[in-house]
C-alpha cells in the first residue's frame, strides 16, 4: 500500500478534517502505543498502519 492509498482510505473513513486529526491524536493499541504519526515517523509501513486502523475502529469491508 502506497501512503496516499492511505491517507485516500482515511479520508474515506474519517472525513478528510478528522481523519488529520486522528492521524495526530489517537493513540493506537496496535501501534505500540502510539499515533499514526509517530508511527510513520518511526518508519512503519502504510500496509502497516492501515492494520492497525482497520483493528481499532469499525472500518467497512469495502476500505479493508
């Protein structure tokens, strides 16, 4: 998965102002702990992340 398949994914699910938000707020479980943006700072894959949304938030079939 490509960063901008990503954040086209996140934008779909979220909205494109909340999901910037939640990319910057939401600690994620799956993550380590922490956001999606210290978790792309820390060099983790958009395949990656995108799991780690799709298990903490009721993401439709469609997106997954």
């Amino acid at each position: 998965m490509r960063l901008t398949q990503f954040w086209e994914r996140m934008n779909e699910q979220f909205g494109e102002n909340y999901a910037a938000s939640v990319a910057k707020d939401q600690v994620l479980a799956e993550l380590g702990g922490r956001t999606i943006e210290q978790a792309f700072a820390e060099g983790e894959s958009a395949k990656s992340v995108w799991r780690a949304v799709v298990a903490s938030f009721d993401v439709p079939p469609r997106l997954r």
